[in-house]
C-alpha cells in the first residue's frame, strides 16, 4: 500500500487529481477536502520513509575504526578538548594547540585527525608517545571566513575504541570598512545662466 502511496506521490498523480476535481467542483468544502487529502498521504509517506531510514546502518569509515586488539593501555588526556578563540580579527592568526599527555602504561598512536569542515586543518604526532610524555594537536583555522564558528576534530587513536572529539570556537570580525572622503570636482567655477 505504501508503495502505491509513493508512486502516485512521485508521480505527481494525486496532486493533478486533486486541482482537476477542485476546479470541476468548485466548492471551496471540496477542496479543503482533497488538499487536506494530499497532505495526510504526504505525512504518512514521509513518516514511511523517516522509519525505513533508521534501520540503516551508519557505520564509521574504516579509517576511524578501530580493532578491539589494537587497544593498548594508554591514555590520552588533554588540558582543555575546547579552545575558544574569542573575538579576533579577518585574517588574523588562526593557529592554536591542544596539548595532551600519555598517562598510560603503553605507547599512544595517533591513527587520524578529520576536521568537520575544510576550513579548519588539524596536524598531531605520526609517531608513538610515550606514556609520560606531552603531545600537542595544532589547529589552523581559516579566519578569513567572517562571522561565529564552532568545528571540531575527530581523533582515532589505539587508546579508545571511542573517537576523541576536539573542538574550536570563536567568532572573526568583519574586515574594517576603508572611509574615503568624497574628491572636490577641479572642473572649475559653474556655468552662469543669463
């Protein structure tokens, strides 16, 4: 039945059948009927397809999975997983840092660092870290973008089965507006009327 539903609903059927009764009609009862009609079988198809859609299965990259035997005991604790970089100025300096430290008993891998936009560009360690050892997560961000932002970086690591999320906040200034003052016409004095 849903399937009949949806074609005619694609097809534009039950919308065309609907103004071709209303304009043979001419009943304003009617129409309210038909239009109210064509919205509940819209609503019950779309609730149709909001529930097929559940049940699929949206499963990471395998770039950011991560083997339950790639574990290791360490750890990956940050000063701060947010660095807010408050009000700064178009084009200004859009570097910051995460600083981290291996509080583990084994050495820390980094696997990937995906930032949610193109804009922001995350650099960390190829290599292990040691457990005692400090890391750091540099972020640039593209400030020449006006207006708020909030990003985030998605860190796959051999420490968590669970992605490690950072994120950067902040807001850019416009770019400040250039004032010229209007040029004096030198075309000389006025033409006199006679």
């Amino acid at each position: 039945m849903m399937k009949i539903i949806n074609v005619l609903l694609k097809e534009n059927i039950l919308l065309n059948l609907s103004f071709y009764f209303c304009d043979k009609l001419k009943k304003k009862k009617m129409k309210n009927s038909i239009i109210l009609l064509v919205t509940i079988l819209s609503l019950i198809s779309y609730s149709y397809a909001q529930e097929n859609h559940k049940g699929h299965n949206h499963a990471q990259p395998e770039s950011m999975k991560v083997d339950e035997k790639d574990l290791v005991d360490a750890t990956m604790d940050f000063k701060s997983k947010v660095v807010d970089y408050g009000l700064i100025d178009h084009n200004s300096d859009g570097n910051r840092e995460f600083v981290f430290t291996n509080n583990g008993k084994e050495p820390l891998i980094i696997k990937n660092a995906k930032a949610s936009c193109g804009c922001t560009v995350p650099d960390y360690p190829k290599g292990e870290i040691k457990p005692g050892e400090t890391g750091e997560i540099k972020v640039k961000y593209a400030t020449n973008r006006v207006g708020k932002f909030t990003k985030t970086i998605t860190l796959t690591t051999n420490a968590s089965k669970k992605p490690i999320i950072l994120t950067i906040k902040g807001e850019v200034n416009p770019p400040p507006k250039e004032i010229v003052a209007p040029e004096k016409d030198q075309g000389g004095a006025p033409l006199e009327k006679n």
